[in-house]
C-alpha cells in the first residue's frame, strides 16, 4: 500500500512539474500633437495633445497561462486604458476597463468569463485598415471602440479557417455613467430578467490571401442607465459584414455597419467603409481609407450624412517604437456635426480638417 501512494504522488509530482505557465506584461503608449478647426460655430480651431486615442488608444496589461495537460489551458487577461496626457483612466475610471477576464482553452475552443471584447471587435478588426485611430470611422458610432461587455460569458473556436464566436452577458456595463465607455447599465436586477442584457454572435472566415466575416450584436436598456436605453424594452442593435483581400504588399478591407435604435424614438444608421494599407518597405507603410455614414430617424428620412477621407503614413524606428501622421476630413452635410477628431467638436454643417504627428512605443 505504501508503495502504491508514493507512486501516485511520485506521479501527480511530475505532472505538476511538467506544467508549463507564464505571465507576460505588455502595453502600448500613444501620444502626439493633433489639430482640427471648425470646432465651434464660429469655426474656433483646436491644437493640443488627444484625449481618446493617437493611432491606437494607449494600454497597459498582464496575460497568462497554465497548461493544465490534456491540450487544456487556463488563461487570464487583466488590460488597463488610461490617457497618456493626463495618466487618467479610461472606460469609466475602471482600472481594468478594457479586459479582466479568467477561462480555459482547447483544441474545441476557448471559454471566457469576465469582461471581455464581444464579437462585434472580432468582426470589425480584420476589414478596418485604420482601426480605433483619431481619425477613423469609429467617430460615427462610440460604441465600435468600445464593443466590450461586463459580467459576460465568451466562447470562441476557430476551425481550418472558420472562426465561431459569442458572448452573452448578463449585465452589460456596470460602470458610469461616463459616456460610451461607460453606460451604467449593470443589470442582474431581482425581478427583472432582461434588464442590461446582451448577446453578440460571429462567424468569420480567414486564409492567407482574404477574410469575411459577420456579427450580431443585440444590447437592452435598464433603469437609470444611460439615454437612450433607460428601460429594459428599449433595444440597440448592430451588425456588421465585411471582408478583406490581401494581394502582395496590400491589404484592402470594406465593410457596412448598420445600428439600429428601437427606445422611445427610433434610429438607424448605416456605416460603409473601403479603405488599404500598401507596405512600400517592412518599415515603412500608407493607409487610406473612406468611411460613408447615413442617419435616418423615426420618418425614415436622411437626416444627416456625412463622408470622411483619411491618409496615414506609418514608420518603425523599431520593432516596437513608430512614428506616424494621420490627416482626416470630414464632410458634414447641413444637420450633421460628425467631428474629424475622437473625442472632438465640429459647428453643425461645417467640415472638418483634423492632422496629428505622433510617437508609440510597444512594450
């Protein structure tokens, strides 16, 4: 009996010290100096230092993992925004408002439980030539950047090129109210089941040389969350479809977006989008892209349009450390006041010049 133990904790001791775990710290900070005009009605310019995002929004994270044999691993992801002008926090003052998650993985897929990016990101990334930039056609729609959901459960797998994916919260945001970032609409209410509900869903297919991909994404509204989804009957609904093509030193993306609002007045809008990034050396790469938005309230008329043009030139000083300079311009029409710049201003009807140089270091 005796031998028969030692063997057994001879065995389990082994095991434990095959197991192979890591922590790993990473992040991006992202700063410059920006200017946009026409940022009141009296057409007032802005010079400073951006508030939302250079090229990418600035992060700080720790990520790791624990084989725990049998092609299963247990992973965590703990990722922190903040603003590099002012060392504030974003997404709602949260300290780990972009993710702060714990799941397992396997050959089937990976399970996720916590904050976490939904599908929407997933189906955007790989089209969006530009992504989450200054300038960028997430200055339509706030909540593109931001498609994260709190309290949620994910899964994921990807299968000879098809990806599957979905989450289902059960409370989608329980900070605020602090803008998009933050909507105050936390949910797991007694008696009220649907309150700050939220499923998103994927399917997507990538291969070296081109990618599709489609989501759906459906949140509810709650009591005291943020206007327009203050009641749980209110709904706000994107899908996304959109592809990429990649040929030699070139990647070209398009896509269309379309939200619709059902509160206590209806609206929709429509994003389509084409843009490329064309790599002239391994350090050195151009982006372009043209974003077309379209608002229609509840009389299903075009109330306001807008069209943004935007150019990047992008250079790596290193493998972590690049230099870059955007410029966008914004075409309003009459009842629009889309701004060029993320978290920017722009007077109703006027367009919009927005340029910024910036620094980012990768670590």
């Amino acid at each position: 009996m005796k031998m028969k133990w030692g063997a057994l904790l001879l065995g389990a001791a082994s095991g434990l010290a095959s197991a192979q775990s890591s922590v790993t710290l990473y992040g991006i900070i992202d700063s410059g100096i920006s200017y946009y005009d026409h940022a009141t009605a009296s057409g007032g310019s802005v010079v400073g230092m951006p508030t939302l995002t250079g090229e990418t929004p600035s992060r700080w994270g720790l990520k790791g993992t624990e084989d725990l044999g049998g092609g299963y691993k247990a992973f965590f992801v703990l990722e922190n925004g903040f603003q590099p002008g002012t060392g504030a926090l974003n997404y709602g003052g949260r300290l780990f408002g972009r993710q702060a998650n714990v799941g397992v993985s396997s050959d089937y897929g990976s399970l996720t439980l916590g904050r976490q990016m939904n599908m929407t990101m997933y189906a955007i990334s790989n089209a969006d030539v530009i992504g989450p930039s200054i300038h960028s056609l997430n200055n339509f729609d706030s909540y593109l950047p931001n498609a994260r959901s709190d309290n949620a459960v994910g899964y994921m797998g990807k299968f000879h090129g098809v990806t599957l994916g979905a989450t289902y919260s059960f409370g989608r945001d329980a900070a605020g109210p602090a803008g998009p970032a933050a909507t105050n609409c936390g949910g797991q209410v007694p008696g009220n089941f649907i309150a700050c509900r939220q499923y998103t869903a994927l399917l997507a297919y990538d291969s070296a040389s081109f990618g599709v991909a489609a989501s759906y994404d459906v949140m509810r509204g709650g009591a005291g969350a943020s206007a327009p989804l203050n009641n749980s009957a209110y709904t706000d609904t994107h899908n996304v479809v959109d592809g990429y093509v990649v040929l030699g030193p070139t990647k070209i993306g398009v896509g269309w977006i379309r939200n619709n609002v059902a509160a206590a007045t209806h609206l929709q809008t429509d994003i389509f989008f084409a843009g490329a990034t064309y790599f002239v050396t391994p350090n050195l790469s151009f982006d372009a892209q043209g974003v077309r938005y379209l608002q229609r309230g509840s009389a299903g008329k075009n109330d306001a349009s807008s069209t943004l043009l935007v150019a990047r030139a992008n250079y790596l000083l290193s493998k972590r450390v690049t230099v870059y300079t955007s410029v966008g311009y914004m075409f309003n029409s009459a009842l629009a006041a889309n701004p060029v710049a993320a978290g920017g201003t722009v007077g109703a009807g006027l367009d919009q010049l927005g340029v910024m140089v910036g620094l980012q270091h990768r670590f």
